[in-house]
C-alpha cells in the first residue's frame, strides 16, 4: 500500500461500497498484519452500523423556497466520516491524526437515516441530516441548491449568524431538513468556521456559481445527491 496505514476514508469508501474490490482486498489484508488499522476498521464498522439506525422520527414545518424544515436536534450518537467528493475530483484522502473538523451527511426516511455521499440517489419527501467531530468550538451552517437553481440555507432556519457548534465527536447541527418535491441535482454544502461568518456571501456565491468557496478559518464539505 502507498500510505503505512489504512485512512480513515478509505475504511469509510469501502463501508459505503465505493471502493473497488483489488483496493478492498488491499486493504483487508494489510489490515490482517496491522492490529492499529484492524482496530480501527472495527471501529467504523460498529459506527457505520449503528449509525444507520439512531435517528428518531422529525417534526415537520413548511419554511419558504419550497422546502420543508424539520426544526429539531437530532443527536446523533454515532456515524462515519462521509466521502464527498464533485464528479470532475477525486477525493483526496485525509489520513489519522489529521487535525480540523470531520463533517458529514446522512439522509433518509425519518425513522432511519444513513450516511450519504455524492452520486447517491435520495427522494423526495427524505430527511438530509448534517453533522460534525471538532476538537475545538466553531460555528457553522448547511446551504443547499436545489435542481431548479434555488438556493437556501437549511441550518440556521433564519437570518445570517452561523450557529455555535460546540466541540465534540458525533454531533449534529441543530436543525434537519426534509426535501420537497423538486427533483435533479441537489447540491448540500456543510460549513464549519472557527469563527462566525456571515452566510449571505455564501449563499450568493453558491447561487452563481454553483458552489462556495471556504472564508479563511473555514471547512466546506460539498455532497451532490440526485433527487428522484
């Protein structure tokens, strides 16, 4: 293998099913001489399958721009580090140890939600859940374009202050979202900043150009799904 261990998203691809099997076979059988990466894929297995079956039912209100908002926390209490990636680049791979926050999406029925990446298939009616592992306190948001262009932000429900995100493993951002009825591409951006930025900017940048550029400070991980 080119790297001494097994990253982190590697496991996560081949949990997602996204890793072709020569690299799936790689990774098990360096796995099989390696106890730290052999723990550590057990790790993520037991989260991956825990993950998919945390989330309780979501309450339901009617917000603008077509889309319906569950206004609720969901605390998750496991989950994987979810590979996001745009068709044209390939995922770079972040390996252990690598400092800065992990964010993540899962979406679902609103009794079951599961991890996500880009080039999965949700519909309509599917509730999109954001969450985040930091070491330090930040702030952040979820923004997201819709197939008809429009673009809105899902967390916070209102106005342009980022929401605090306290540090910890696993935690969600205060607010979940169920699509509406427009379907094609849906663009999610999560957002993490070490201090609070506005979301205007963002917004506006997203809507003209198809995707936003992270403020100094600040993580974007970006998940195209296809609505159907």
């Amino acid at each position: 293998m080119s790297e001494p261990h097994v990253s982190d998203l590697r496991w996560d691809r081949m949990l997602a099913g996204d890793l072709a099997e020569a690299d799936r076979a790689e990774a098990l059988a360096h796995a099989e001489h390696c106890q730290a990466c052999a723990a550590r894929h057990v790790e993520l297995s037991a989260d991956f399958a825990a993950f998919a079956t945390i989330a309780p039912p979501l309450p339901r209100r009617v917000r603008p721009q077509r889309i319906v908002a569950a206004i609720a926390a969901l605390a998750i209490a496991a989950g994987v580090v979810i590979v996001v990636r745009s068709p044209s680049d390939a995922p770079a791979e972040r390996t252990k140890g690598t400092p800065g926050p992990r964010l993540m999406l899962a979406a679902g029925s609103r009794e079951r939600l599961a991890p996500v990446m880009s080039g999965d298939r949700v519909k309509p009616g599917d509730s999109v859940q954001a969450a985040y592992t930091a070491t330090r306190d930040g702030f952040g948001a979820v923004i997201a374009r819709d197939g008809s262009g429009a673009v809105a932000a899902y967390v916070p429900a209102r106005g342009d202050a980022m929401v605090a995100l306290p540090a910890g493993t696993l935690r969600s951002y205060p607010g979940s979202t169920i699509l509406d009825e427009v379907v094609g591409a849906q663009i999610v951006e999560i957002v993490w900043c070490e201090t609070a930025q506005p979301i205007a900017p963002l917004i506006a940048e997203l809507r003209a150009a198809g995707t936003a550029t992270a403020p100094a400070s600040c993580t974007i991980e970006r998940v195209e799904l296809e609505v159907r």
